[in-house]
C-alpha cells in the first residue's frame, strides 16, 4: 500500500462535518467532542454529547479556530486541539500542569487519532501542523502535557494528550515535570 497524502485544514465552519464524521457517534470519547479542557468539570459531565458537540461546533464557527483536522487521502482520520492556553480553563486548577512561568504559551492539549491509523507514525505530522497552525495564530511558544511511558504499553484512548517520545521527535524539551509520568513539554516557534 503507498503512504497516504497527508494534509491539514483548521476546524471551522467549512470542515465541521469533516470533524463530525471523524468523531463519529461517540463525538470522539463518551461524548466528550474534545471540550474536556475548555469548560470546568461540571458543565463538562453535565454536558457529554449534544451540549458538548454545540459548544464544539460554536468555537469552529468563530474568529480562532480551536484545532486543526489531518486528512489522509482527503479523509479525515485525526484531529487536534490547540490553541492560546488561556482557553483550556481545566488547566488553571490543575497542580501537575500549572503554569511554569509568565510565558503566554499556546497550549496542544488533545489528540484524536482513528482508530485504524493509529501506530503508523501519525503524530509527528499532527504535532508539527499544529505547531504551524498555532505559529500563523501569532504564538511564540507552544506547550503540550503528554504521558511518558518510558517505551511501555498504554491504552490509546487514555493517551488523549500524545506520547512525549512523539513530541521530542518534533524538537519539543522538558519545561517541567511534577509527575513522574506527565512532563510539561515545550518548543519554541
Ligand atoms: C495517542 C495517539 C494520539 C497516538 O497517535 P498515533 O498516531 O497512534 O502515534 P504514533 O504511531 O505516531 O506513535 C507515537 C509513539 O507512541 C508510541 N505509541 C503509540 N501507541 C502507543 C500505545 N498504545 N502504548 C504505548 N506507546 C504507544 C509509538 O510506538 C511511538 O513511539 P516512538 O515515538 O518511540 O516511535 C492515538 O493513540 C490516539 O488518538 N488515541 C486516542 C485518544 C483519544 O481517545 N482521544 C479522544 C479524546 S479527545
């Protein structure tokens, strides 16, 4: 089989049905259509499937995007969040990602890879779309929180926010780690 054409187009209105269909009935994960950061717990529980996915669809129809889409052969088969952290509001009362310092950094908090392109070598791509998408939205630096397995089995769908071997491929380095598995990661843009 010949590698797929890989590209990639922000979400917006334009690519909302792409995402749709990419997250398919379980919008993603239990319903969650990637909002698990961006709105506190409560709401977030409270709002899994119909009021999650409206949120979703209300931010691809505003000024920023909230993440970018990669298509393989003009299919879309991932999906990523990225944007100012100041939107992820979860990550405020978090102790292990708290901010590191004043840096007003963009923020790559979730990945979503379908199932069967999983393990082919798609992060790098995502990762660095993202790092361009978030580099024309005018960020400088660009932050990312994934899990370190030191090179051990880890359920995919609790890996949302990527592996960190993927973003040291990408010339990501540790900015802080208070967990011993979940390095906050940086690069600069
Ligand atoms: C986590 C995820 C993004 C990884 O994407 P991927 O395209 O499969 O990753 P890659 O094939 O590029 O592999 C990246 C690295 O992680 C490793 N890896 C991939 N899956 C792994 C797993 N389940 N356990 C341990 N390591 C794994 C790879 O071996 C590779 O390691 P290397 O850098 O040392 O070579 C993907 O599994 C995913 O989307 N999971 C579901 C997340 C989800 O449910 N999101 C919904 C909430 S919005």
């Amino acid at each position: 089989m010949n590698a797929p054409d890989l590209c990639w187009k922000p979400l917006t209105a334009r690519t909302w049905r792409d995402f749709e269909r990419l997250a398919g009935p379980k919008g993603l994960c239990a319903g969650c259509w990637c909002m698990l950061w961006r709105v506190f717990a409560k709401e977030f529980q409270g709002g899994k499937g119909t009021t999650n996915k409206a949120r979703m669809k209300r931010l691809a129809r505003g000024k920023r995007a909230p993440g970018i889409l990669v298509y393989a052969d003009r299919n879309p088969v991932a999906w990523c969040s990225v944007a100012p952290r100041a939107d992820f509001v979860r990550l405020e009362n978090s102790k292990v990602l708290a901010p590191v310092d004043n840096e007003p950094v963009w923020s790559l908090t979730c990945f979503y890879v379908a199932p069967r392109f999983r393990r082919k070598g798609l992060a790098p791509f995502i990762i660095r779309a993202a790092g361009a998408f978030a580099k024309k939205g005018g960020a400088k630096v660009l932050e990312a929180y994934p899990v370190d397995t030191g090179g051990k089995p880890y359920a995919a769908s609790f890996a949302w926010t990527g592996f960190a071997s993927s973003f040291r491929k990408c010339g990501f380095r540790q900015a802080a780690k208070r967990s011993p598995t979940r390095p906050i990661m940086r690069r600069a843009l």
